[in-house]
C-alpha cells in the first residue's frame, strides 16, 4: 500500500470515527434533554395541584417552649 492511500485511509478513519462521536454526543444530549422536560413538566404538574400559598406572616416564627 503506498504512503499516499494509507494517509487517505487513516484520515477517511478518524472522520468515520469523529462523525460517530458526534452522533452519540447528539443522541445523549437529546435523552438529557428530555429527561430534563419531564422533570419541569412534573414540577409543573405538582405545583398545580397543590393547595393555596400560606396565609400572609404564618410560619414565619417558631415557639421554642415545650
């Protein structure tokens, strides 16, 4: 194999090999994506079936005696 094909080789290899990371980057990047919309969607969903804020000053002190 002469020097000129095995360098062309080599590079088409390491392009294969970049192109490759950079689509299991995507893909990881895209499931932390949703999983992260999820978690807001929860969020969201328990902060819309919870009750009433407090009242205005309630748990604002503590009574220390026992």
């Amino acid at each position: 194999m002469d020097p000129v094909s095995l360098a062309a080789a080599v590079q088409m290899l390491g392009t294969a090999q970049n192109q490759q990371i950079g689509v299991a980057i995507a893909r990881q990047q895209l499931t932390a994506d949703k999983a992260v919309a999820g978690l807001v969607a929860e969020g969201a969903q328990s902060a819309a079936s919870a009750g009433p804020p407090a009242p205005p000053g309630q748990g604002l002190s503590v009574d220390l005696r026992v």
